[in-house]
C-alpha cells in the first residue's frame, strides 16, 4: 500500500483485518469504537483520513444489524472527515438473501443496503462469493465479488479421496459447484430441494449417481446448517458412501448448526475467515483465510490493475454423474 492510504479495522473479524494488514506489510490504523449502554455505536479515526485512501475492512456478520451499522458509522466519518475515496471490504455481505420479492409485502433489503452504504460515501465495495449475483446491480459503485473457490480447493485436493463428486445443494449453487468440480476434476450431482420457510427446506430429486460414492457438499454459506442436514441424509438414503465433507465460504454456524453438521458422516467442515469462527475449537471444523485474496485485491486496486484473474471463472464443461440403470 502506498503511504496515502490507511486500512481501518471494524469490530466485526478484527483477525482477518490484522491478517490482511500483514500481508500488505502495513499496520491497521487507529481508531477507537465504543457501544453505550443503549446499544449505539461510536467511532472515533484516530488519524488524519484528509485525501487520502481508506479501507474499511468490516464483514456485515451476525449480529448483522450492528455490524452493519457500525461499517455505515465508519464510512460517514471518514466522508466527513474529508477521505480521498473510501473501499467497504466486505467479505461476507449481510442480508444477500433479500435479493427479491416473492410476491408478498416485503422489502429487498440487499438493495437498501446497498443505498445506504452509497448515501454514506462508500465509493467501492469488495466481497466475497456473494449470495446472489445480482445484488451488484443494486449498487451505482464498482463492486468486486471474489471467490474464494481457489483457495478452498487447495486443501481440497489432498483431502478427498478417489471417485468423489461435488453436490451442489440446490439449483442456485449449480454455477459453483460447477467451479469445484472443473478444479478438482470431478463430477457434479444437484439437489432439488423445496423451501417451505426461511429455516425450512426439503430435497425432492438427487440429479446423479451417488451410489458408493463419497460426497462433497459446497455452498456459499452455512447458516443453521439446515440445507446441509438435508443434503447428507439425501445422499446417504441414495446410496453415497458415508463419507463427506462439506466446503462453504461463509461459515456462520448459528443456532443448532454445530449439532446439525456433527452427523457420523460429515468428516469435515472446511470454510474460510471471512466471518469469525463461533467455535473453533470444534474438532472436524477447518479454517482458510481469504486474507491474500484481499490483500491482493487491494494491491491491484492501489496500482490500477485488473481484479479479473482474482474472482474470473476460467471457461469449462463439467459432467453430471450419470445415473446407473
């Protein structure tokens, strides 16, 4: 990073931020963020911000309301504090799944969210495998949506053993597991699943063979570990070996999520620090970092490079796994 620029920490993965800062061979600048007793958050800069570039590294993750209003406090101070242009790093981006109205009274709020950090000054948005492709057209701003697929496959390669195949868990993740697939050199198989609520969710069709097969559930995020739960108990009722491990970028992991993944067959749990590990001491749970995928980013948005070999899929065919009569 060249000297006008500061990289501020939110409180939200105060970690990956440090990471970063590391990896860019700078310092995280200083700043000071209180809560009062009612709840309200307080920032304070602690150092000049005057025309110069800033970076804002603030995950919008449970809980997501105060995280993201704290990121929205951040921006409002260094716009007022006089800022040269100020970048949201956002790795994991909050509300992504109100992406759309389904016909009943309700809002999208992706896209007031994406107003919001406008109207406070946010000149530029960088995250991380975003829920729904579309939510970049809510935004009037560069927004770079990078994917951690790479890095997840890394360790990918050693771990999954011989005539494995990728599940993608609905149809929506079908272009990810795709991306897998074409980087680990296996076949995909897609779960149809019916949502009946916000937590609730049923597999109605397993698309491919996965009879004597060990299974790789990908996703972009977990959440109460509902879809993955159903995922398992549809493939092992298919006939898959039970052998599988589950790969998301974002791991939230509320609510009944540890108890939901800790099924005799799921070996592994494998995603990245975008959001701040609930308990890491759990033992088949396994950490990435997207801090040199960031720290990259912000590398070639500081020289005025391309973003595009970051988070551009490279072109590929993949195979469904056929099924056996």
């Amino acid at each position: 990073m060249t000297p006008d620029c500061l990289l501020f920490a939110g409180t939200a993965n105060p970690a990956l931020a440090a990471a970063i800062a590391a990896e860019l061979g700078v310092r995280t600048a200083a700043c000071a963020i209180e809560r009062f007793p009612d709840g309200e958050v307080s920032v304070r800069l602690d150092e000049s911000v005057r025309d110069r570039e800033v970076y804002l590294v603030q995950p919008t993750a449970p809980p997501v309301n105060d995280h993201l209003v704290e990121l929205l406090a951040f921006a409002d101070a260094c716009r007022r504090s006089a800022a040269g242009r100020i970048t949201a790093i956002v790795p994991y981006f909050g509300y992504a799944r109100s992406d759309k109205r389904h016909g009943r009274r309700e809002p999208i709020a992706a896209s007031l969210v994406a107003r919001l950090m406008q109207a406070v000054g946010v000149g530029h948005v960088v995250t991380v495998d975003l829920h729904a492709a579309q939510i970049e057209g809510f935004f009037h701003i560069p927004v770079d949506s990078l994917t951690a697929v790479p890095t997840l496959c890394r360790p990918l390669k050693d771990w999954l053993p011989t005539g494995a195949v990728v599940v993608s868990p609905d149809v929506g993740r079908v272009q990810m597991a795709t991306d897998y697939a074409h980087r680990l050199g296996i076949q995909v198989v897609v779960l149809h699943k019916r949502r009946s609520s916000g937590t609730e969710t049923e597999v109605t069709h397993v698309v491919g063979d996965v009879r004597g097969r060990p299974c790789l559930i990908i996703d972009d995020m977990i959440s109460t570990g509902g879809t993955i739960a159903r995922a398992v108990e549809a493939l092992l009722a298919a006939g898959a070996r039970p052998e599988i491990t589950v790969a998301a970028t974002h791991g939230l992991f509320v609510g009944e999520a540890r108890r939901r993944l800790g099924h005799e067959a799921v070996l592994r749990v494998l995603v990245t620090d975008s959001v701040v590990a609930a308990d890491p001491a759990w033992p088949s749970l396994q950490i990435v970092s997207v801090a040199p995928l960031l720290a990259a980013a912000i590398r070639r948005i500081q020289s005025g490079g391309s973003l595009g070999d970051l988070f551009q899929d490279a072109p590929c065919s993949v195979q469904v796994a056929p099924m056996i009569p």
